[in-house]
C-alpha cells in the first residue's frame, strides 16, 4: 500500500546543519556492479532524471579501465551525452593518471581517488600496499589542482575491513589527513561493507577534530546507514552519500543491501527540517523507473512505500 503522504516537516534541531548536501552516486557507484550492461541512453536519461529531481551533485561515471568495470565502460561517450545543467556537478572518478588524462580529454571539473584505509584491500583493489597508494594518487592530484579541478578524496574500509576486521582510527585518521593535506578539498569516509554503528561513526569523526571536510557514505548490510548518517550529522558533517532507489552493492560481504538509498536519506531529512533541494516524489519516480529498467524493485523503503 502506497504511503499517505510525506512527513511532517518540523523545525530543524540545533545539533545539525541548516542544510544537507547529497552526493549522489547511482549513476557510478550504483551502477557500477550491475551485471547486464546498461544502456549509454538509460544511463542519460537516470542522470537527467536526477537532476531534475533537485540533486546537484551526481557522480556520472569512472575511468578505471573497462576490463575492471565493464559497465562504466562507455565513460566517455556518457559525459560527452550529458545535458549538463548550470548549478550541477558531474564528477568522476579516476584511479590514477590515465584516468585523469581521460577525464581531462572530456572536459571534467570534479574528480575524484579512491583509496583505502587498510592494507589487504590496497592490495586487493588497488595492487599497491597502504602507503604506495600515495605514490599513484599524488600526481594525480596535483595535476588535477594545476587544472582547476576539485579533488575529493574516498576512504574505503573505515569502519571494518573483511580480511582485517575492525580498522583502527588512528589508521583511517592517517590515511585521510595524507589525502588531505596531498590537495583533496573532501573526504568521504566509506563504510564499503556496512558494519559501521552510530558509536564507531562518532569516534571517527571525532578524531579528525574537525568535521568541515568530510562527507560520508554507508552502505545498508546491517540496516544501519539512516542512523550511522543521522550520528555523522549530529557530529556537524553535512555532506552525505547516497544512490537513488538504493542501487549498488558490496561484493565484499554477504547479504549486503547496497548503498544508503537517497530517497531514504530524504524522507529522513524532511523529517528533521533540514533543507536539500530534492523533491521526493520526482525522485521516487525516476528510482521506479529506474528499477523497471533493470528488472526488478527498488531495494529503497521509501521507495516501495510510495511507489509500491
């Protein structure tokens, strides 16, 4: 039965930010373990539903070689189909200097490296140790700043690892200041296999001491993301990640549920009076869509609840 309304807007509560920024990352992170390739039109049409929606953040796309993502193959001729919006980012992620030199050929403004915060999944993901990782990443930053390009930095494995298990802080702290003080301008913190709780998300952010620079991202295995997000928030972050009808997965973990669905987010956020700038209904229904597409339902509460 679909739900009988939105919620209630109340007035937003002192220990949160005024308002939200959503980073969404359907279109990549969403996107990027589906095994059927998606059409390049399809593809368009989602992230041109989403900026319709009211999202000014969607991340589009990765240049990490085709044979790793074969789906995120067609990169180049997505970002040359777009129907860029004034007041909308499109950034892309790039896994070292070839990938830059693609991005820059297509005229990106925002990118972003994704790094680890522990050893077996550097070498796993990334075929270098903990700390050789720096030595791929900082030329691409630096180039990518000489360019004018914002550079925001991903750290994965933050609340646990599933070769190491529990990751220290003074780790993740270590690895995300590196990256900060090599020139990326954010750091989302990334629960990759969602087993983060609310008391973890608290002792992380508190230890970088300021959380003015950090975003984060939770993927739902535990049920937990809506209120590791909600301890992130009260911690004073406001960026959040999040992919629409909750598209994507973790290959790292069984029963993973995927990312932090962004309609879940909103609801959540309309709920406390924090401004966004998304309208839910256009969002649940470009999710719907989206779910018809790929053949079978949106894994969003939200989303079931409106469009069910």
């Amino acid at each position: 039965m679909a739900a009988a309304g939105l919620p209630d807007k109340v007035a937003s509560r002192a220990d949160l930010p005024g308002e939200v920024t959503i980073w969404e990352v359907g279109p990549r992170d969403g996107l990027q373990n589906e095994k059927s390739v998606v059409d390049l039109d399809v593809k368009l049409e989602f992230i041109d539903r989403l900026a319709d929606a009211g999202l000014r953040t969607i991340e589009a796309t990765s240049f990490v070689h085709p044979k790793w993502v074969p789906q995120l193959a067609d990169a180049a001729d997505l970002l040359a189909g777009l129907s860029k919006r004034d007041g909308v980012r499109y950034p892309v992620l790039v896994p070292n200097e070839r990938g830059l030199d693609r991005a820059l050929e297509s005229g990106v403004t925002n990118i972003a490296i994704f790094a680890s915060a522990t050893e077996t999944f550097a070498q796993k993901n990334l075929n270098r140790t903990l700390d050789s990782q720096f030595e791929m990443f900082d030329p691409v930053v630096s180039r990518a700043r000489a360019a004018g390009l914002e550079v925001r930095g991903y750290v994965s494995m933050v609340f646990g690892d599933p070769w190491e298990g529990p990751v220290p802080v003074d780790q993740v702290v270590t690895v995300g200041r590196r990256l900060l003080d090599m020139g990326c301008s954010q750091l989302s913190l990334g629960d990759t296999i969602g087993v983060a709780t609310p008391g973890q998300v608290e002792a992380i952010i508190s230890a970088f001491g300021s959380p003015e620079a950090l975003a984060v991202h939770f993927h739902d295995t535990y049920g937990q993301a809506l209120a590791n997000t909600l301890a992130a928030l009260q911690c004073g972050v406001s960026t959040v990640d999040a992919s629409a009808g909750g598209l994507g997965g973790c290959p790292y973990a069984e029963s993973a549920t995927g990312n932090l669905a962004t309609e879940d987010l909103v609801w959540m956020l309309d709920g406390l009076g924090l401004s966004h700038g998304v309208d839910l209904n256009k969002l649940a229904d470009t999710s719907a869509w989206m779910a018809t597409r790929l053949g079978r339902p949106s894994p969003s509460r939200v989303v079931q609840a409106l469009r069910g």
